[in-house]
C-alpha cells in the first residue's frame, strides 16, 4: 500500500468517525452556578497551519496520546521549550 493510499484511507475514516459523532448530538448538560468569579480572558490566541509527512503526523498523534496531551499542547511546549533555550533559562 503506498504512503499516499494509507493516508487518503485514514482522512476517510477520520471523517467517517466525525461524521457518526455529529449524528447524535447530546443533550445540553445544565451548567451548575460559578462558585468563584470567572478567571480573566486568555490571550488571544492564533491559528498556525503546518505541512507534515503522514509519518510525523502520526507520530505526533500517538506521543500526544500516549501522554494524555492534545496534539497542540505537544506542539506548544515544543515552541516553549525552543523559547526558554534561546532566552538561555533553563526549562522548568
């Protein structure tokens, strides 16, 4: 099977899974009332995109998995890292 095939065929059924989530929505839970005043806004943030081989990307996946972590946690304390390094602090 090549790279390109093994590729379309998980977008397939990355967007058959998607498609049989949004089937059956649930019902809207009620939310219980604050018991503290809400935390202030976070940054803003912004949305970056980036090419990556279907390996790596998989990679990736499996290494957020594994960890508990979403994908763009991964990434960010990748970026964070790479920005303690440069600012000569070590990370914490």
């Amino acid at each position: 099977m090549s790279k390109a095939k093994s590729a379309k065929d998980l977008l397939e059924r990355m967007k058959t899974v998607a498609a049989r989530r949004g089937a059956a929505p649930k019902e809207p839970e009620a939310a219980p009332p604050p018991a503290e005043p809400p935390a202030p806004e976070p940054r803003k943030k912004v949305r970056i995109t980036v090419d990556l081989d279907p390996e790596m990307h998989r990679f990736l996946k499996i290494y957020a998995a594994e960890r508990g972590m979403k994908v763009s946690e991964v990434v960010r304390g990748l970026i964070e890292g790479l920005r303690e390094e440069l600012n000569g602090s070590s990370p914490a």
